[in-house]
C-alpha cells in the first residue's frame, strides 16, 4: 500500500494552482512523531509531503522514523531549502527526492509565485547529487502556461541525471481549489504526446511506464474516463496536517478515521473506511495523480508487476518507436469528444503582496472546518 502523509499546510511557494499556502496550518498542530510512530511497516512508497515538509523543524527525526516504514521513502518538496535535505540525504541516498519545477525560469518562477525558484531548485538538486542522492528529480504540474515546455523540461531533467514526475491540474481538497480548469484542453493534451514519444524512445523500462501515466494525464486533461478505476483506501491513502486519515486527497467526503486517537488497523478496518470504499467504487471523477495512477497500474496478483492493459500498452509502443513509427494516439485517445470547462483565468502571485490573502487555520476542529470548500470535482 501507498501512503502520503501531509505534513504541513505551511509553505513557502505561492503557487497559482494550489492554495495551500494562502491555508497554513499552525505546528502545534500538526501531525506529531509520537502519532507517525503509530504507522506500521510495510508500505511500499510512503510519499512526506505538504505545503513544504522542510518547514518542519522535526524533519530529520520525522524521516528516521518513516525511512524503516517503506520500500520507498520519498520527500515532495518545492526545492526552496534544498539545504535542509542535505544531512537526510548523506544518512539515506535512496530517499526519493523531487523538487517542483514547472517550466524555463520565468514561467516556472511565475506559475510558483517563486522570486529565484528556478535557481534555486536547480542548485539544490546539484547539491542532493553532490551528497550522494540517488533517486533525484523534478516535479511538473502540466498547465495551459507551461504545456509547451514539457519536452525542454525533460530534457533539463535528462542533463542534470535526474527524473521527471509529471501531473497535471486538479480540483482537490489537498490544494484548496476546486476551480482549476484547462483554458484549452485539447493544445494541453497534444503537448504530452510528444514527451510520451521521448520517454518510450529511451532505454529505461521506468520511463517506458510512465509514457503510459502520460497517456493517462491526456485523458484527465481531455475530460474522459480513467484509464483504469480508482483504487482508493485499500491500495493508498492520505493522512492531512491534523492526522486524519482520507481515502483521496480530492475529495472532502471520503474519511477513513484519525490516527492520533485511533490505530492504523482499527482506522483501515472500521466502518468508515468500508463505507468510503463503497463510494470509490461509484466514483465518477476523472482525477489521475501519481499516487492514484501508480498503485491503479499495479497487478494485484503481483504488485511488483503492472497490469496487464499497461504491460501490452508498453510493448506495442515501444516496438513502433523503435522501429521508427509514430505512437497512434488515434487509436487510444478520442480527440473529438472534448469535455466543456468554465473560464477560470489564473494568475500568478509573483512579485505581488500576499500577506492579505493568507489566513491562519486556527482553532479548527473537524475536516469540515479544514475544507470549507466541501465540494472538489474532476471532470
Ligand atoms: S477517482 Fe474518486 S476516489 Fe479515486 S482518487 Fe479520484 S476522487 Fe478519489
């Protein structure tokens, strides 16, 4: 099983396609070592994420405690403070790193509200490598104002030896959004055709799989159904700053239980999380995150293996690359049928005062007071 702990809802970015930062959560607040103590072992990629998780002054303890937890241990941070990773990683090199970058310098610095961001990153997963890091790599939320960079991006990634995790906009409880929309939907997901073509031109079967994740953002962005259904609160889940436990980090009705004042068995076998799991399997959203994608592409017979519908996906693919055919997206992605969306323009926070927009979450109790926004729909 997955799991993504959301540390912090603090953060240090001012992104225009997430609201974390405009919602930050107060310390003593979040969730504790003592509570993430209570994990069990075993997960397979246990993602510590945020807001930023290096704003956690108990990080490095925090990661002594989780890295035994799970085959992979992997921080999500917006590379700010890559300096801050450095200990971790001299202690552990294969602790997964990825740092946001979403596209040259100005439109990454735009779209993150970041005033040296690009820099910053880039400098930082030098340093990471220079510590001895070893699964080292950038994050790209794929967007109308960054879509066109895709490729350059991977390249960078390429030249630097690192990797590249994609994904794309989302309404989610996680970001405080539910207004996030394609201005052109169709030009976005012609965009990831080409770096769908490049991973599946490479010699690594990891990038060969994630040309087929790509080919499912196509879908998540054209408006269509997923590629394969949702897996939520049996293959992973979410724990948010307050330490409760969610099935998704999309949607706000979904709650599995609350680790500080249950058990991890006790939260995965209750009620709720039987519930929650009836309504995933009625789910109509069209949301397609790594963590969902990934854990979806998974056999459940052999985890280790993916299904079968990626496996053959994977090979005809690679085959036309190689012998020099184009990828039929025809065949797999039906352009004509388009979903409608509403005109939300976005903005971006650079160089622009914030102080006004951002509100402490203070004497909050319930997940209802936490997302306000109630309703986060993908379609
Ligand atoms: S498909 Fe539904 S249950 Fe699954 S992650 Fe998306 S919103 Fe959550």
């Amino acid at each position: 099983m997955d799991l993504t702990i959301i540390s912090t809802f603090r953060c240090n970015s001012r992104c225009q396609m997430c609201y974390i930062w405009k919602n930050p959560t107060e310390p003593k607040d979040e969730i504790s070592l003592e509570t993430v103590s209570k994990l069990p072992n075993g997960f397979d990629n246990l993602n510590f994420s945020g807001g930023e998780p290096t704003l956690r002054k108990d990080l490095s303890e925090l990661v002594d405690e989780l890295y035994p937890k799970a085959r992979i241990l992997e921080i999500s941070s917006n590379g700010l403070n890559p300096e801050r990773l450095v200990p971790i990683i001299k202690r552990y090199p294969d602790i997964k790193v990825r740092f946001s970058m979403e596209g040259d310098e100005a439109t990454s610095n735009a779209i993150r509200g970041e005033k040296d961001g690009f820099q910053t990153k880039l400098n930082g997963i030098r340093m990471l490598k220079e510590a001895g890091g070893t699964d080292l790599g950038f994050a790209m939320v794929i967007q109308d104002e960054n879509a066109e960079q895709l490729v350059k991006v991977y390249d960078l990634a390429r030249r630097e030896g690192v990797e590249l995790a994609t994904s794309t906009l989302h309404n989610a409880w996680q970001f405080y959004k539910n207004d996030n929309y394609f201005y052109n939907r169709r030009k976005v997901a012609k965009e990831v055709e080409s770096l769908i073509t490049e991973m599946l031109k490479t010699g690594k079967v990891k990038n060969w799989f994630r040309a087929y994740l790509n080919l499912g953002l196509i879908e998540k962005i054209l408006g269509h159904d997923r590629l394969i259904p949702c897996s939520a609160a049996r293959d992973f889940a979410f724990i948010d700053p307050w330490s409760d436990v969610w099935a998704c980090n999309v949607r706000s009705d979904l709650p599995l239980g609350n680790l500080a004042r249950q058990e991890w068995d006790e939260i995965m076998n209750g009620e709720q999380a039987a519930a929650a799991r009836k309504k995933v399997d009625a789910c109509t959203q069209n949301c397609w995150m790594v963590t969902t994608a990934r854990t979806a592409m998974r056999s459940r017979l052999i985890p280790q293996l993916p299904k079968l519908g990626p496996m053959s996906w994977v090979a005809l693919n690679k085959l036309r690359v190689t012998l020099g055919r184009k990828v039929d997206f025809g065949a797999y992605v039906d352009y004509g049928h388009v979903k409608d969306s509403p005109l939300v323009p976005r903005t971006s926070f650079l160089g622009r005062k914030v102080k006004s927009e951002i509100k402490v979450q203070r004497d909050l109790a319930t997940p209802a007071e936490h997302y306000p926004l109630a309703e986060f729909v993908n379609q």
